[in-house]
C-alpha cells in the first residue's frame, strides 16, 4: 500500500505588499474622486459668481466713462483760462457722444481725442457741445448736464454749473 501522500497546505495568492514610504513620510497626492468633487465645487461657485460680476463690470465702465469726461470737462476749463480764449468739448462725429469726444482750442489746436466708450453704456443726456469762454465760465443759459447709464439700472450725472465746475452725482439726472 502506497505511503499516504503527506498533505501539503494550499497556497493562497497573497496581496503584493505596497512600497513603504520613506522612514518619517507620508503618501502625498489626491484621488481622483477628490480631484472631480474640487472641480464640480469649483464649478457651482463660478457659475454663481459670474453674473454678479458682470454687473460688476459694467458699473466699472460707466464709473471710467464719467470720470474721463470729468477730467476733460475740468481740462478744457483750466486751458481756457491758461489759453485766455474759447475752449470747446464736442462729441467725435457728429452729435454721437457714445463715439468719444474731443477737445479743441479756438485756433483749431486739439488739445485731447477720447475713444468711443464700450460696452452697454448710454448717453441720456448731453449738449450738442459745451463751451467754455476765456474766463473758464460755461457758455450756456442753463445748466449743462451729461446723463450716462450702464443699461442696466446705475445712472450717473455730471452737471456743470456757471462756472464751469463739473460735478458727478450716482443718480439720474433731473430735468
């Protein structure tokens, strides 16, 4: 009778041993399901983020508008005084303020050619050109008032009194 065979124990697949960090250091990296949370995260708080700053936007170009027209209004008063003749602001063609503006000594100098403005902005309200005589006072019998607005509700109103003082108001200007 043959020997009985001796029972050799089953061998189950072991898993491989994963390679140790260094002494003292740690696995570093992210998943991938970490990475597309982060992204979807990311996602969501732009897409709520972005019409905001559109409006935001929009309000910084009709603040720069009004405040170039601002600094050339008060240009064209100091350079009639310095000058001691007639300074004139007109819009760039025709009666269209939107276009840019320029600015003109009585002897024909141009004295400053603004660039169209951009974006949504409007004009409300404008003079078909303003002004100023050697004394650096508004040729005007009433007061002369630029109405701007962003399209999308801010308004902004620049008034020139007599003497030819420009002034912003945030607000729409009153008849």
């Amino acid at each position: 009778m043959p020997a009985p065979a001796t029972l050799q124990p089953r061998l189950r697949a072991q898993p491989r041993p994963r390679a140790a960090a260094p002494t003292g250091q740690t696995q570093r990296g992210f998943t991938l399901l970490e990475l597309m949370v982060v992204m979807a995260l990311s996602a969501l708080v732009l897409g709520l983020v972005a019409p905001a700053m559109d409006q935001f936007v929009a309000r910084q170009r009709l603040r720069s508008a009004s405040y170039d027209l601002m600094s050339d209004l008060t240009l064209a008063r100091s350079e009639s005084l310095k000058r001691v003749g007639g300074v004139q602001l007109l819009p760039a063609s025709g009666s269209d303020w939107r276009s840019g503006w320029r600015l003109t000594a009585a002897n024909g100098d141009l004295l400053v050619q603004r660039n169209p403005m951009g974006g949504s902005l409007q004009v409300l309200t404008a003079p078909t050109a303003v002004s100023f005589d050697a004394r650096g006072m508004v040729s005007a019998d009433s007061p002369v008032k630029f109405g701007l607005s962003d399209g999308r509700g801010s308004q902004r109103c620049i008034v020139l009194d007599p003497s030819g003082r420009p002034k912003s108001l945030s607000m729409a200007c009153s008849p």
